[in-house]
C-alpha cells in the first residue's frame, strides 16, 4: 500500500475530515517516526510493533569484475518486531465466502481475532450468470464461460492468501437453470472450488445475518424491521418482529430476470415504465403489509442505488453502508434515468459497469417496496449474505477447532 491509498482509505473512514488534514496527518505522522529513530530511540506501537535503529559496522568489499577492494562505511538499519497482536493477526488462518449471484460474482475474505470478526478483502464482478434464463432456461454459452473465468479469478486470491476453507454458495440461478449442475460440475473439475446451491429461505437466513451484523456496526439497534434483497433472479424478503423473524417470502422478481422478460429498449418511455410498475406491483401484492420501523435494503442492486443517489465515482462500501435513500429520491432517478439510451446511463456518476442496463427494473423493484409497505424511505446495509455466509462459516470452522482441542 502506498501512502496516496493510505490517506485514500482513510478518507473513507474519517468523511468529516478533509482530504488535505489527513494527507498532513499521514506526513507527520512518518516525520516523527523518522526523527524519533533518527534520535535512537525505540517506538512501539502496542499491539502492533517496535521500531528501532540499528548500526552496521563498515565492511572491506571485494568487487570481482576489477578485483578491485572497497570499503562499505557503517550504517543504520531500522529493524522491526512483530508485537503479539499483530503476531496473532498474521498467524490465524484466512476464511472466505463467495457469493454466486444471478448477476454478481462476490468474494469475502475474513478472519476473527478476540472475538472481534474483521472483513479484510472483498472482490466483485458482474459476470451476469443468468443472462437468457428467463427466456430459455438455461445458463447461455457466452455465461457459462464468464462464470468460469471468473473462479479461476477467484481461486488465485484462494491460493495466494492461502485459504483452504471456504464458502461458495450459489442462489436463483443455479435453482433454475436446466444445465447448472454441469456448471457446478465443471467449476469443480476446472477451479477446484465446490459450489453448494442453497434454498431461498437458507439465501434470506444468511443475509440476515450479515444485516444484523451491519446494523450493530451502525451502532443501531431495531427490533421491527423488513430486509430486502433484490438479486438478478429473484427478490428475498423477511420481517423480523420483536427480534425474531415472522415471516419470509421469496418471489421470481429480480432486475435481470425482469429486463428479459419486458426485453427493454432503452430509453424507457412513459408506458413501458408504467407497465413495469404495474407488474411489480402485482408481484408484490401477496406480501403482508405489516408496519415495519424500517426497510433494510443489500445486494448489488442496492449498493448500485446508493452509488447513484451518492454520485459516487467508485464503489466506497464505508460511504454507502447506513445511507437513507427516500422515495424521493427514487423517483427523481427513474425520472432522469429512463430517458438515457445505454451509452448515456454508462456514463452517469454512481453506475456500475455492467449494470447500466438493468439498474431502471432494479430502482422500481424498490420503489414498488416503498410504496407496499407505505415507507418514506429505504436504508442501506452494505452487510448481507456475503458477510453472512462467511460469519457462518467462521462460527462452524471455531467450532470445529474447540472440538479438536476438546
């Protein structure tokens, strides 16, 4: 990591302060520790390391080329030791999870130290696995192939973090298409990585627990909530009554899914909008219309919302996670959004690539929620079924060690 990213990644955890103080902050920072060793003096910083300084005599080189003998005149070494904190970071093993959408592709690297669980790497691509299958049924030739690729992306930070237990877990697609145990089948012969297909209920149940593990970093605590999760294929919903789920319902209404089936053209007229709205509104019509404190929103297409309403440039889970958008603000950007051809949508602050085409189906698929459940607006957790599988899989992999050691 370089020092820029440094500052940059700070930047995203410290928002109230100006890039330019953390920049100053960063820079200091380094001139103390310099002047401090340049002094002779030992730093530690607990938990992390001890700094300290030392000399080197002078030593008669010898060159081979010329025969020629030099003297190396005594110099300073800065040596670094590991403090048992940090000791103990390095030392206990990665875990991952991968998330295999209709859409996405995510992958999660963690760990847990003291009790305390930390999200240290995560990756996405849009590799849109469910291209064709509303249609035909099956995942296409062109998706098969990116799906493939894209593990083998994947297995290489498996290997090269050296983690040999793993999560993956594939959802609406891989419940639909006709030829997805071939998928599974291949990716295991090709990639190694084994892919356990698992139950809408069983898709909700982990997303949950990313959420609740969300809300808790958010400092919130809520009893009455509703989680929404709108994949590519389909749309997970759960009501959490008095801290224990009521109900869950799993509906075939997902952004992909949806612009396949309306087969959308863009720009989107008024009557094509209108119509969108009115099947998702039929869709959603068998769901209970309970009262909710809040609507608790994650997934792709719920980062990319929030990425919108945000403009942000690039994707900044700390920027996004625990943002409010209103219903409002959802309809000012289907407003603007469906009068852009493709190009147009690519190029607006907050798009992710490979979105551009089924991010209108997605904002109304959340407008329809919105508006079912009598809300005035939609909060964002960027914790959902990617931290919650590898949550899951933490719990059961120290759960395995205490039994051992038992």
């Amino acid at each position: 990591m370089t020092k820029r990213e440094l500052v940059q990644k700070l930047s995203y955890k410290f928002s109230d302060i100006d890039k330019e103080d953390l920049e100053y902050i960063v820079d200091l920072f380094f001139e103390i520790l310099k002047d401090e060793l340049k002094k002779g003096n030992r730093i530690e910083l607990r938990d992390f390391g001890i700094f300290t300084l030392k000399k080197t005599k002078g030593i008669i080189f010898h060159n081979p080329k010329n025969k020629q003998n030099y003297y190396v005149k005594e110099k300073y070494r800065i040596l670094f030791k590991l403090g048992k904190e940090f000791k103990k970071r390095l030392n206990t093993p990665f875990l991952a999870s991968l998330d295999l959408g209709t859409q996405t592709f995510r992958l999660c690297i963690g760990k847990k130290i003291n009790g305390e669980v930390l999200f240290l790497l995560k990756k996405r691509e849009n590799v849109r696995l469910g291209e064709g299958l509303a249609t035909k049924g099956i995942i296409s030739p062109e998706a098969f192939a990116r799906g493939l690729e894209n593990l083998k992306k994947f297995r290489e930070e498996l290997f090269k973090y050296e983690i040999e237990n793993y999560s993956a877990i594939g959802t609406e697609v891989f419940r639909k298409a006709k030829n997805a145990e071939e998928f599974i089948e291949k990716a295991k012969k090709e990639t190694g990585i084994k892919i356990k297909v698992i139950s809408p209920e069983e898709e909700a149940d982990l997303s949950l627990k990313g959420i609740i593990w969300g809300l808790r970093e958010l400092g919130i605590n809520i009893e009455n909530f509703i989680t929404v999760d709108v994949g590519g294929g389909s749309l997970e919903i759960t009501y959490i009554k008095d801290g224990q789920k009521k109900w869950f319902k799993s509906i075939d209404l997902g952004a992909v899914i949806l612009k396949e089936i309306f087969n959308l053209r863009y720009p989107l007229n008024l009557k094509i909008i209108k119509s969108l709205k009115d099947y998702i509104k039929e869709k959603l019509s068998p769901i209970p219309v309970d009262s909710p404190d809040e609507i608790i929103i994650t997934g792709g297409t719920a980062s990319l919302l929030g990425g919108l309403d945000l403009k942000l440039n690039q994707y900044i889970p700390e920027k996004l996670h625990g943002h409010r958008i209103t219903k409002e603000s959802l309809e000012k950007l289907i407003k603007k959004l469906s009068n852009f051809d493709l190009e147009r949508l690519r190029r607006v602050k907050g798009m992710e690539e490979g979105r551009e085409d089924i991010v209108i189906p997605g904002i109304l698929i959340y407008s329809g929620i919105s508006e079912h459940f009598n809300k005035e607006s939609l909060l964002l957790s960027e914790y959902g079924i990617l931290e919650g599988t590898l949550l899951s899989l933490i719990e059961d992999y120290n759960l395995a060690n205490q039994i051992i050691k038992i």
